[in-house]
C-alpha cells in the first residue's frame, strides 16, 4: 500500500527550515490514519537543548478559531445572536451609535470597523502600522504589564475607526483587529456568567479532548517548551527570548497553549462539526474580505480562514504569532489532510527601503515546507 507522507522528504523539508535560520520548529502532518512528525534545531540557543514534537508552545491567533468556536456555540444555545448589535449585550464598551452598528458576526469576521489597540498599548509601537518607525522597547517594559481586556479594547474603540460596520457601500474590505476578539471574550463573559479562559475551556477545550492545550493566566509556560525568539525586524539583535511573558495583552484573541496534536485534533473536530454543529460551521466558512495584519488583501470567516497554494485544494485554519513564538494549522476541506508546525523565531525579516518585510531564505524554506506538508 503506497504511503500518503513522503517523511524522508518532510524531514528533509523541516531541516531545511532550520538551516536557513530558524532556530527550533516542530510540526506534525496528517493524511488519514497515517501521522508523520518531526522536530528541527534548538529550542535554547544558547544550551543546544533540541526541541520535540511534543512542546507546548504559544500559538498566538489560533487561539480566535477556538474564541469563535465558543461563541457559535452560545449561539446555538440561544444566548448570543450573530446579527444582534453588540451594543445590545455591552453598551458599557461600545457605546451609542457604533454600538448599535457593529454585530457580533462583524466583530467575528474582522468588518467591524474597529481600530487594532496594540500601537495605543505599546508605546513603542505607536507608529504601526509604518514598522521602520516603531522601536521594540515597550516589548521589554511591559512583559510583566497585567492589562484589563475593557482597557484595551477602550483604546480600540477611542482610535480612528478603520472603517465603517460591515464596510462601506463601495464594498470596501475589513481590517483584521484583536479589539474585535477582546470583545467577543467579554460577550462570553456577559451570557455565560463564567470568565472567557473558562468558557472556552470548557465549551471548546474540553470537548475536543485536548490534554495540553490552556488559556494560561501565568506568564510561565508549564510543561516541556521552547524559548521564544523575537527579532522586531532586525531590531532585536541578537533575537531576544520571550517565552516567558504575562499574555493579558491579547487574551481571548492570541493567548493559547497548544501542541501541534492538539491543533490537528482540534481542526479536525471542528471540520467534522463535532465543536460546532454543520449550520455553525457553515457560517465560519463563510468568507468576506479583509485586510489582514500584514496590510495584505485576504478573506475571513468566523475566527477561519482559506489557503490555497498553487490553485489546488483549499485548506481551513489560522495561523499565529505572539513574541517570539508563531504557529500555522490547516486541514484541507474534506478533512483528510492536515499539517500544524510551530517556530521558536518571529518577525526574522529585514525592512527594505520602503519599511516593507525583505522575505529570504528563511520565508521561502518555511514556504515550501508548508507546500509540501499540505499537497506532497
């Protein structure tokens, strides 16, 4: 019987993301019942100490598909209507008029018009999204900082809007903003009477099973892990590590623990509707457009997004990045394959003349790694 996974060639592959400057990466590949996983480098550069296949590790965004999971299921309990004004359940936050504009789908689908909070947080980053201008200072001064997500999100609401509700006549896209997913953690909050971290927990974590995936509240990551290597653009130099870091700056929009099993296992419940029911799952699927965080055009669900990778199948997943750590888990549409691969280095590139990310080596190594984990 043919293999579906070529592994000589994925570890080939991995290796070759290493070798090209990438400290540590770990992932595992699915097609079936076949599993193939694999781990490259160093998750201390300093000791040698190798990284595993098994490390937890700071998954960044991912953790909006499992926010996004929890609200379709309070949804589908009657609690929260998609297409209900967010005003209506937290008038306090988004008050008056936006309140009464702004739906929970928007907030779920990034069209919501509301500005990303982080430059007002970090000082240092005020000038984003004009990244030759930032300085990563503030990365270091608030590593211990316990924010309020109502803070937070008050700065997103306070800033320029970054477009109209549901954008604008002219059909204009969204733009991709951790206040919307702050939000919708304290719209959990507000029908469930339970924080965030323990709805999510209990309505997504726990039922798909995940023995090593947590909404932390310490800024210390229990369990075998990697150091976390932030380089700011070349900024950081050497790459500073950040593995340790109070994670209240993103909560319910980019704080999960996870292990790239646990990521495969929960995609894959959740394309099998098993997290959601298929009418859920049909609206997460349901796309718009959008400008993501790199100032790129792409599309956007309900806490999903599609790949597609040289006009073959399309894959559904999310990738993330929080300081120093970064993670990408896609399942292809029918559920059959599947890839999640973790990197200890984030934000590796040099800024061209322009203030642009230089891609290299590294980005066309990961690139190809990724291409054949998902169509090899």
């Amino acid at each position: 019987m043919r293999n579906l996974l070529d592994h000589a060639a994925l570890d080939a592959a991995l290796e070759n993301v290493h070798h090209a400057g990438m400290p540590g990466l770990f992932a595992e590949v699915r097609d079936g019942d076949e599993v193939w996983r694999g781990a490259a480098g160093v998750a201390d550069v300093a000791t040698g100490r190798p990284v595993t296949v098994d490390m937890r590790h700071r998954v960044g965004s991912i953790t909006k598909t499992f926010t996004a999971a929890a609200v379709l299921r309070q949804a589908e309990r009657g609690r929260i209507g998609l297409d209900t004004p967010i005003g209506r359940y937290l008038p306090g936050l988004v008050p008056g008029e936006r309140g009464e504009a702004i739906t929970v789908r928007m907030l779920l689908d990034h069209t919501s018009g509301l500005a990303e909070y982080l430059p007002y947080a970090y000082p240092s980053l005020k000038a984003l999204p004009a990244l030759a201008d930032t300085r990563p200072e503030s990365l270091d001064d608030l590593r211990h900082t316990r924010f309020d997500p109502a803070d937070l999100i008050g700065m997103g609401v306070a800033a320029p809007p970054a477009g109209s509700p549901g954008g604008s006549p002219g059909g204009s896209p969204g733009l991709y903003s951790n206040t919307n997913y702050l939000l919708l953690g304290r719209l959990l909050e507000e029908v469930t009477g339970l924080t965030a971290d323990q709805c999510v927990t209990r309505d997504v974590i726990e039922r798909a099973g995940l023995r090593d995936t947590e909404l932390p509240a310490a800024a210390e990551l229990g369990g075998p892990h990697s150091r976390m290597y932030e380089a700011w653009f070349g900024m950081i130099d050497p790459p500073r590590d950040y593995s340790v870091y109070d994670m209240s700056w993103v909560k319910s929009a980019a704080s999960l623990v996870s292990t790239v099993a646990d990521l495969n296992r929960f995609y894959r419940l959740l394309l099998a509707g098993e997290i959601v029911g298929p009418a859920s799952l049909a609206q997460m699927r349901r796309t718009v457009p959008i400008i993501t965080q790199e100032g790129k055009p792409g599309e956007y669900g309900l806490g999903l997004y599609p790949m597609r990778t040289d006009g073959r199948a399309t894959f559904w997943g999310h990738g993330g990045s929080a300081w120093g750590a970064g993670a990408l888990a896609m399942i292809r549409e029918d559920g059959r394959r599947q890839m999640a691969v973790a990197v200890n280095l984030q934000r590796w590139q040099r800024l061209d003349p322009a203030g642009r990310p230089q891609p290299g080596p590294l980005d066309e190594a990961l690139d190809a790694f990724h291409r054949l984990a998902m169509h090899g």
